[in-house]
C-alpha cells in the first residue's frame, strides 16, 4: 500500500500534460526544433547572408540620414549667419547715416558760428584776409600765364627800338624825335612771323608808312598789328591761331632802314607798350626754354 501510495504521488510530466525542464539526462532537441532567427518579408529565405547584408544598407542610410541631418544644420547655422550678417550691415549703414547727419550738422554750425564771429571782426582783420586771398589768386594767375602768356613773341630777336619817344631813323639830329607806337624787332629777312594771339585777320594790305601789314583783332577789345613785311600769308577775314599760325615774312618796305618787323599791341585803337604784354611770353623763354 506504501508503494501504491507513493507511486501515486508521482507525477510525470508526459502523463500530466505539463511542459517538462530540461534536464542533463533529456535528449538534445533537433534542428528542427531549436529557434529560427526572424525573418523580414524582404528577406530572401534562402540567402543565409541577407541579414547580415541589410544590416550594413541600414548602416549605410542611417550613416546618410545622419549627414543629411548635419548638412541640414550647417545649412540652418549659415543662414542664421547670414541673416545676423545683413542686420549688422543695416545698422552700420544707419550709424553711417547717423554719422553723415551729424557730420553736416557741425559743419552748418561751423559756418553759422563763422558768420557770427565775422561781425566782430575788425577793419585790418578783414583788411588781412583780403590780401590774402588776392594774394593768393594773383599767385596762380602769375602762374598761369607764365604757362599759357596772353601774349606770344611773334619771332625771336634782338629790339632795336622800343615803345614811346624815339630819333628818326632818316634823320641824324639828336632833337628829331617821334612817337613809336610799338617796338622794332630785327630779324633776317624772310624769316617767318607767328601770330601774338589768336584772333581775326581784320586788315592785309599796303601803307607807305607801314609797307605790307597785317592787323588782328582779338577779344575784350585787344588788336595786334605787323609791319614792315616782305610778303603776307592771311588776307581779311582769316583765322589766326597764336603761336601756329604765319603772318607773312620779315622785310624792309614802306619807311624803313633794314629788315625788322615792326609790332603793336592796341586796345579799342590806342597803344600799349608790348614789352608789358610779352613780359610772360619772354619769362617762359628763359626759364622754361620754349
């Protein structure tokens, strides 16, 4: 009955129903049996290697997805950048802006406190400053027509006689004076004669005084005249261009001792003495050499 009993109080697993342990002693299960690795739907079946395969393409995109994301954060980061870019342009152009306002500011305030001061300036103050500036303009006015002179020499030569009172060249009596109304310069004869300044042919012809002259008018009421030619090259209404232009050529007609030409400056039909009007024209000789 003990037996019984204790045969009775035994349960085996393959009788109950219930899952039996393993135990050292069991068979080892069959291939069949053991756990298969998962397989996806894409997955080949029959290719041991495709999950090891899509394990690196997922690798691969994930690696790509990885650098799409840090590109697009660069991009993000740029841009941000360039927008805090733009805005310190614009403030910098509105500190200029500022700035050019306030510039034009102090100026108008400069000039107003000018003025103001100027009403307490006193007589030899602005008696001072007026000299200057004439100064200062006569300066580059000197300087000008010594560059470009008013007034050219029309040929290169000794003067054998000059402006105002004079001998008469046919008369040997040292009380036989005359007025000379412009300046003899000597010169062999045929040698080429220039004209003084630009201007207008306004007479060519003959003069028993004068023998073949020429007379040119120019501007603000100035005239030149040439005399004593052998030949003319201009007739009336000719252009003359000062310093390029040709007058004629040196000679000895009309009342005259030698070849010479005989040259006036006048202004409205009066006459100037020429030295003061070729005083430029000669400095520009000696110290530049043309």
């Amino acid at each position: 009955m003990e037996q019984q009993g204790r045969n009775q109080s035994t349960i085996i697993p393959e009788q109950s129903g219930l899952p039996r342990e393993g135990h050292r002693s069991d068979p080892a299960p069959s291939w069949e049996n053991r756990k298969q690795p998962r397989v996806y739907k894409s997955q080949n079946r029959s290719n041991p290697a495709q999950p090891r395969a899509n394990r690196n393409q997922h690798n691969k995109n994930r690696n790509r997805s990885h650098a799409n994301r840090e590109q697009r954060r660069s991009n993000q980061t740029q841009r941000r950048v360039n927008r805090e870019q733009r805005r310190a342009n614009q403030t910098q152009r509105r500190v200029n802006r500022e700035q050019r306002r306030a510039n034009r500011e102090l100026r108008r305030e400069i000039k107003k406190e000018r003025r103001h001061l100027a009403r307490f300036q006193t007589t030899g103050q602005r008696r001072r400053r007026w000299y200057r500036w004439m100064a200062g303009a006569g300066a580059i006015l000197v300087l000008l027509w010594l560059l470009i002179p008013p007034f050219l020499h029309p040929l290169r030569g000794p003067v054998t006689s000059g402006f105002f009172l004079r001998g008469r060249p046919e008369s040997s009596l040292a009380l036989s004076l005359e007025i000379h109304e412009g300046i003899d310069i000597a010169a062999p004869g045929g040698t080429a004669v220039r004209a003084a300044k630009s201007g207008v042919v306004r007479h060519a012809g003959w003069s028993d005084t004068l023998g073949n002259w020429v007379q040119v008018d120019h501007w603000l009421g100035f005239s030149t005249r040439y005399g004593h030619m052998e030949s003319l090259s201009v007739e009336a209404g000719d252009w003359v261009f000062k310093g390029l232009s040709g007058i004629g050529r040196v000679g000895s007609t009309g009342r005259s001792t030698g070849n010479h030409l005989h040259f006036e400056v006048r202004w409205f039909d009066r006459p100037l003495p020429p030295g003061v009007f070729l005083l430029f024209s000669e400095l520009r000789w000696r110290l530049l050499g043309f």
